[in-house]
C-alpha cells in the first residue's frame, strides 16, 4: 500500500548492492554456455563449426576490436548479412562493446539501406561478401546526398568460403576489411562489461515501411533477456536443441533465439539460401530438431517435389511459425507430414512473436479441420508478457470474449519495445493510453484466446457489412488447387467493396480454362462461407512479396483499383 503518494512500503528497507542486483542482459548466456560446453557444437555452417569456447573466444575478440576503435555505448553497428556464423556473433560481439547491433534484411534495395544505414547513424558496417556492392550502392546513395559532411563507416566485409572468392576479392580491393583479419585485431580474452542499466539498449531493427519510410524500432537488454527465455519456455525447448536456421537472424533477431540458443547451449546449423530441399536435407544429415519459419516457408515444405522431401520425418521435429497469419489448411498440412507446429503471433515491435495458441490436450481429438481452426488462433500472451487486450481503439474498452466483436489487438510489458528513434509523433501514437498499438485487428473467443481478423486497413466493407480477407483467404487455402491466395478490396458500384482474391496456382493445375477454374474455386467458396463474402473477382498469377516473404497487398491494392468497380456484382 501506498503512503502519501510515495515510494511503496515493504517488508525491510533493504538496498540493492552489488552483490544481489545487476541489469538483465543476455550476454551471460554466452559465457555460461561456453563454461558448461566448451566442446559442444555451437554454430556449423557447411564446413566451418565452432565450439561454445570457439564462439565465446571469437565474440570478445569481436568487442574488443570494436572497442579498440571507440565504439560503444551510443554507437550502431549494422550487419548486412544472411544466416551465417558472423551474425550470429554480432548479436553477442557488438553488445559486448556496448554498442547496439542493426540486423539489416539483406534483400532490401539500396535506397532503403541507404535510409536505415543513414538514420541509424551507422558507425561500422559489416556486409557478407556476396552483398558488399548492394553496400556500397547505400553507402554512395548516402554521400551524394549529404557531400562533404559524409563521414564513412568502418566497413569490414564477411568472407564465406561456400561463396565465389570474386565478390571477396572486390570488397578487399575497395578498402574494406576482412572479419577474420578484423577479429585477429582483437583480444579473446576481453573482459567485456555488462549494461549498468537493463535499459541500455541492445538492438535496432526496422519495420518494412511498405506505405512510408521504415521505423526503427528500438530493444533493450531486458527485453531481450526475458524473450529470450519466455520463447523456448513457451515452445517447450529443452537444453541442448539442434536448430536450423531456416528464419532470417535479421528478422526481429531471429525471433531472439539468437540469444536463446547460447541460453539452452544449442546448436545453430546456418543456412544460407532457404528452399525446402535444404531444409529437408538439414532434417536428414544433420539431426535438427527445431526451426522457425513464416507460413511462406511452411508453404513451400509442405508443397515440396518428392525427390526434395524426406518422408516419414526421421524424428519429430518442432516448428515455430508467425509473421503472418497461417492458414488453417496450412497447419494441418504441416501437421500430417508429422511436423509439430507451435503458432505464434507478435511483432518487430514485441521483440518477435509474443503471443501462442497454447494447445490443449481435449482438441487431440477433434475432427482435423476443427483442429487446425482452433490452432490458427493466436492464442493467449507469452510468459514474458504482462499485457494483451483487445479494445475498441476509441473508447480502449474491452471487447467482449464472443469470437465476433472487432478489436484492436494492444499490448504491454516488458516485451515492447523502447520505441521508435527518432520519431516522437510515431511513439505517442503508439503507446497512446499505455498500451503498444498493434493496428492488428481481432477478436477474442470465450476461452479468451485471441484471433487476428486482418489489419485494420486490409478489413473490407461492403454493403455496410465488415468483411475480414484473412477469413476469406482462410477458406481459399482449403482448395486443391490453391498455393497462395490474397484478398483485398475491390470498389464495387452496387456494395461500395468487394472482396477481390489473386490467387497463385500449385504446380500441375490445368491452367486452361481459367475462367472454369475460377468459377469452380468460387462455388467452393460459396460452400464455405456467407455470399457476400464470396470474391467477385478472381486474378490468377504470382503474388509479390516483401523483402521478409510477406505478400504486398499495397501492390495488390493498386492493382484491384487499376481494374475499376466491379460493376454487375451480384450477392
């Protein structure tokens, strides 16, 4: 209780000391993991594997060479990088030196580089070979535009033996410092010093600004500690797992497994370039037990050539799977090639995904398309989390626990982020009321599980009725000769909107009558779902995708307003 609007009462007027209190960081993690398994396999990648001592040796080596050249606390280092043993160390190496660490989405375009490496203040730039010149395009972008006042970052490039020497040779010629050679310049036994406060912040990574320039959004080494635990908490992962590296680290931190690996002293198996063959073959050869995908991925295994796939699985291996909501057909798909499917929901913004559908044991023994139902549900918040909602944005009233009213799904808690830099405007709409502002809309169902419904401006309106495209996708995914299906608004003379699904086909449809394929995907439709939200109009074709594999209905937007009104539409 309270007493005079002051400090709280306890039991005692014990201080904190040294002795009983220091700032949570994930760092420790490392050090632990290369006490207790100093020979264990901790990272592999084709013919380079280290131990945990080898990783620990080379990560202060990593933060001592950084130090050594005055970057620290207040510094950013970004990495431009796919899945490989140097990202893997710059999320232990950069925060040992104090410094933050950008994971850069290797397959951005240049200007947008140019905005986040610029934005960021970026002070050292570590690129793998294969992306040195997308680098140097950003870097030349940046000093055009800012002329004399264009101070270079240090720029070590990252040399992958699986690679053409080529690329590696040219990054050389051009000034750039090898990370070997780097890593030589520092010291490995480097008594690197954690945060003084947990606040300080660890990581810097950035929204994909489909419809504005990207959010940087900031992580501190709180969050990433209890992220880093609530994650395999939640997933079951117990000590010693194999994973594979099949989800980009530079996406949200690889959803802070990062960290969470070097917690469990795991195994990281890299992967380079994701196709289901590797993964399939990683499965196989090198014993995984464990990986992280967004449902394109899952897409992609599931619909995989026989002579790519491994069937039966030779273990049960566990997928974690989020960025965007998977279709039920999806996750029963998945589940019948013997893969044990954790759903999660979250965001940049929440450290990765923060919420899951906890399974419950009474749905084993429900009918497959019920099951799969229940499963595509985003569930309840993580161990990590102190706060999930669903409110009505106006009023942030609680919506009712009915499965129907819409909501805008809010959270909060030591899983959200800091906040965005440098942007006052978009942090007080974000944190308005003292809640994160997903803009993710949903309801949530009596066993107070929530759902996302879509993003509040993908929800279509017509005749006055809401009308979720995720839902209409949903359904869309149930038919055989559906692959990947997209559904967006459509003007329509005679109900404002209309639902409008583009549709990617599986190989070896029978592409031709299109007209006939369309009419008979939208009799399946109208099987399954309300009339009005049947499509009336159906496009055939690939879907574009973000550099993070999420299909851009910005695009498919525009192009639905391209075709004009629907104009004989009939419910």
């Amino acid at each position: 209780m309270a007493s005079g609007g002051g400090a709280e009462r306890d039991i005692d007027e014990l201080p904190k000391n040294a002795a009983n209190y220091t700032a949570l960081t994930p760092l420790w993690f490392l050090d632990r993991a290369a006490l207790v398994h100093p020979n264990r396999p901790s990272v592999i990648h084709g013919p380079v594997r280290f131990t945990w001592a080898d990783t620990y040796r080379r990560c202060r080596r990593l933060a001592s060479a950084l130090a050594t050249r005055s970057i620290g606390p207040g510094s950013t280092v970004a990495v431009i990088a796919p899945n490989v043993p140097a990202m893997y160390e710059a999320h232990f190496g950069v925060p040992m030196a104090g410094a933050a660490v950008n994971c850069v989405n290797v397959r951005l375009n240049a200007s947008t580089i140019a905005f986040l490496l610029d934005h960021s203040s970026a002070e050292v730039v570590m690129v793998d070979q294969e992306f040195f010149s997308l680098a140097e395009e950003s870097l030349q972008i940046i000093s055009n535009k800012k002329k004399n006042s264009f101070k270079p970052p240090l720029l070590i490039v990252v040399g992958d033996q699986t690679c053409d020497p080529k690329s590696l040779h040219y990054a050389l010629s051009k000034g750039a410092i090898e990370y070997e050679k780097f890593l030589e310049s520092g010291d490995p036994d480097y008594n690197w010093k954690p945060p003084k406060d947990e606040w300080q912040s660890i990581a810097l990574g950035y929204t994909s600004g489909t419809t504005s320039s990207p959010k940087g959004v900031v992580l501190h080494h709180r969050g990433a500690y209890l992220m880093a635990l609530s994650g395999p908490l939640i997933w079951g992962m117990t000590e010693g797992p194999i994973y594979l590296w099949t989800l980009p680290m530079f996406h949200c931190n690889g959803w802070c497994f990062t960290w969470a690996l070097a917690a469990l002293c795991g195994t990281s198996i890299c992967l380079r370039q994701v196709t289901a063959k590797a993964i399939y073959s990683a499965i196989a050869n090198q014993g995984v037990t464990h990986f992280c995908a967004a449902p394109v991925v899952l897409n992609s295994i599931v619909n995989a050539p026989p002579s790519d796939a491994v069937r039966p699985l030779p273990r049960t291996v566990h997928v974690m799977t989020a960025g965007a909501a998977p279709p039920p057909a999806l996750l029963a798909a998945m589940s019948n090639l013997g893969f044990c499917i954790t759903h999660t929901y979250g965001l940049t913004e929440t450290y990765g995904p923060s919420t899951v559908c906890a399974w419950k044991p009474e749905w084993d023994n429900m009918p497959v398309e019920e099951r799969a139902r229940l499963h595509a549900r985003q569930g309840v918040r993580y161990v990590g989390l102190e706060g999930l909602e669903i409110v009505d944005p106006k009023t942030m009233t609680p919506v009712p626990a009915d499965g129907t009213t819409l909501g805008e799904i809010v959270m909060r808690g030591n899983l959200v982020m800091k906040g965005y830099l440098k942007n006052p405007e978009a942090n007080e709409e974000a944190f308005a009321n003292g809640w994160y502002h997903s803009g993710d809309l949903g309801v949530k169902h009596k066993d107070n599980y929530i759902e996302v419904k879509d993003r509040s401006k993908d929800i279509i309106i017509s005749g006055g009725e809401n009308i979720s495209s995720v839902e209409v996708e949903n359904v869309l995914y149930w038919h055989p000769a559906v692959l990947e299906a997209s559904v967006v608004a459509r003007a329509d003379e005679r109900w404002g909107e209309s639902p409008c699904a583009f549709v990617a086909l599986k190989d070896g449809v029978d592409r031709s009558n299109e007209k006939a394929l369309a009419e008979e995907i939208m009799k399946f439709c109208r099987e399954k779902m309300p009339a009005y939200w049947v499509p009336k109009s159906l496009v055939f074709g690939q879907l574009p995708k973000t550099a993070t594999g999420k299909i851009k209905k910005n695009e498919l937007r525009a192009r639905a307003k391209e075709m004009g009104p629907v104009r004989k539409s009939r419910m």
